[in-house]
C-alpha cells in the first residue's frame, strides 16, 4: 500500500478544538455548568438571544440563559431555563426553536427546506457512557444537532465475503452508491449499511433497521450473522463551519465460505427505501483504490480504514502513519474542555 490513508482521516477528522477554543461558548444543561454538552459558534449564541426576545413578544417565558464572560467573549456558557428541567421539557424547547429558526430562513443551508430531517437524535449528559433511553437528557432534530456542536450516533456495517481458503480470491465488499436525491453526500459511496442511531433505540436494533430498510437484508439473516467489531469516534467540521463530533458503532456481516449459490441471494443487499442507489460487490483492491480516490462519504471512508486495520490490511509496516490513524479515529473531542 503505497499511498498513506492518513489524507483520509484528515478529511473527517477535521476540526481542532485547542485551535478554536476561544472562539466557542460552551452549551449546558443546568446552572450548574455541568456538564456541557455542546459548543456553540457565536452566532448560534446571538439566534438563541433573538429566540428569548421572541419568547417574551409572545407571552412565553425565555428558554435560554447566558453566563457572562469567559475567553473574551460576552458568554462563557449556555444553559436552559430553569423552568425545563425534564427530558421532555428541554426537547420541547429546543424543538421549538428550531422550528422557528427553520421557517424564518436562519441557518437554511443546514436547517432549511429538505435538509430538515424530522428525525430525532438523542443527547447525554456525558457522551462516552451508557446510552440508555433513561439516560437521555433531551432530543433534538438530526439536521439542527451541528449547530449546537453535540455528540451523535451512527452503526455502520461492512457486508463482505472472504476468500476461498488456499485460493488467489480477493476478499470481496459490498459498496453502496448514495442515492443523487440525498440531503447529504448525495452520488457518493458508502457502507454496506449505515445510518444514524434514533431517540430511543439501541445500537444493533438501528443496524437491524437499516440493514432491512436501506439494504433489503432479512432481519433473520443480520441477527444471525453480525457481529460488532468496535467503535471509531471523530470531530468533523461541517461545510467549514459546523461541528458535528461523532461516534460510530462498527459492525461487519461475513458471508459463510460454506454458503451456497442459492443460499447466496440472501446476503446480496438490494436497495428498497431510496436511499441507495445501486450496490456492487467490489474486490478489496478496487475498494482501496476508490478509497484514495475519495469517491466515498468520509466517515464512511474512516469506517472502512477500521474494517482494514481490524482485518490486518493496513498495519505498522506498511502504513507509515498507523498511530496516528488509530488514535485519530478513537478520540475524545477534547471533551474535558468544553
């Protein structure tokens, strides 16, 4: 492998937290800032201050509380009201306005029109523990979750096929073509199955999801053949702007030597809900070349980086920069910072 695959990695994770810093205001549950869990750009700050006097021309009690002063900004934090100290109170909150954010035209090249996703994305109060639905502290549209800098969850599947034992096979993957109609990344490829994990439900069960909606895949034949190989986490920076911190379940899907020609059709994804356009079963070398060129979405590209790293395709001795990959693709968004 003579081309490094690092480029690729700094295409995703592409934003440095030490180098902005100072530039950013924290996002709090409570007043008791702690924790925080999002960052917000200045203008995202002065939206919400323009949504308080939009509150109160209304007759509503204000959502959002500034703390004054910290890194030479008139804010060192955000927090919500007192007054929503639920779960559901918070969600409807924010909910609201996003909502309003979306029909006036503000943010519209991530809020506006079909990049609105009604789909809700859950929030905790720490991101690396459990993430049970008892543990979340509110909910918040997919599309609005970068302009509050918040931490989201994806499960992403590699469906491949090993070669035969003693022959010169490649070991062959599934590779997706993104639908052109796409909110996001639209033409690009993908994995096998991806998607982002909804409000509510558990890693694998959103995998079993996808795979059946997006990829035509038996839910008999996921469960029986999946397994989960790990997680990859990254601090990407949207449209130059956006920051979206991300972690990634990683899961593969091995198709049995032992399997059959007729059996075969069963592990063959096919696409059903629009999402993807066609699929192919790709050698690995053709997937490493794609890969290089950057034909695919970019955490999809990191996904597949794991996929050969945990497979022993990319190694020490032949990626020169193999810990900074392995650890670039494994951070902690400087979280303690925030």
């Amino acid at each position: 492998m003579a081309a490094s695959f690092l480029p690729l990695v700094d295409i995703c994770d592409n934003f440095k937290l030490a180098c902005h810093r100072a530039d950013l205001v924290s996002f709090y549950l409570t007043a008791d800032l702690c924790p925080a869990v999002g960052l917000l750009w200045p203008e995202v700050v002065q939206a919400l201050q323009d949504d308080n006097k939009f509150a109160v021309k209304e007759g509503r009690t204000p959502s959002w509380v500034f703390v004054p002063q910290a890194y030479g900004h008139a804010f060192r934090g955000v927090h919500f009201a007192q007054h929503l100290s639920t779960p559901i109170a918070r969600s409807v909150a924010i909910a609201a306005t996003c909502t309003h954010w979306r029909d006036t035209g503000l943010f519209a090249s991530i809020i506006g029109g079909h990049m609105w996703r009604n789909e809700l994305y859950p929030v905790y109060s720490d991101p690396f523990k459990s993430q049970t639905p008892e543990n979340i502290e509110f909910e918040v549209e997919r599309a609005a979750s970068s302009l509050f800098g918040i931490v989201t969850y994806g499960v992403h599947m590699t469906v491949y096929r090993p070669p035969i034992a003693g022959s010169n096979e490649e070991t062959m993957i599934w590779v997706p073509t993104r639908s052109k109609t796409k909110q996001t990344w639209p033409g690009h490829l993908d994995n096998t199955v991806a998607g982002g994990i909804p409000a509510g439900m558990f890693p694998f069960e959103a995998l079993v999801k996808e795979s059946i909606e997006e990829a035509s895949l038996a839910e008999e034949i996921v469960r029986a053949h999946t397994r989960c190989i790990g997680a990859i986490s990254y601090f990407f920076e949207k449209n130059g702007r956006w920051l979206q911190p991300e972690i990634e379940y990683t899961y593969e899907l091995k198709i049995p030597p032992t399997t059959t020609s007729g059996e075969l059709e069963s592990f063959c994804p096919k696409p059903l809900d629009g999402e993807v356009e066609s699929f192919e079963l790709l050698p690995l070398s053709e997937v490493i070349s794609r890969l290089h060129k950057k034909l695919f979405k970019p955490n999809c590209a990191v996904v597949l980086i794991d996929f050969l790293i945990h497979h022993g395709y990319i190694t020490p001795e032949n990626e020169p920069n193999f810990l900074e990959i392995v650890t670039r693709l494994h951070g902690r968004f400087g979280f303690e910072q925030w």
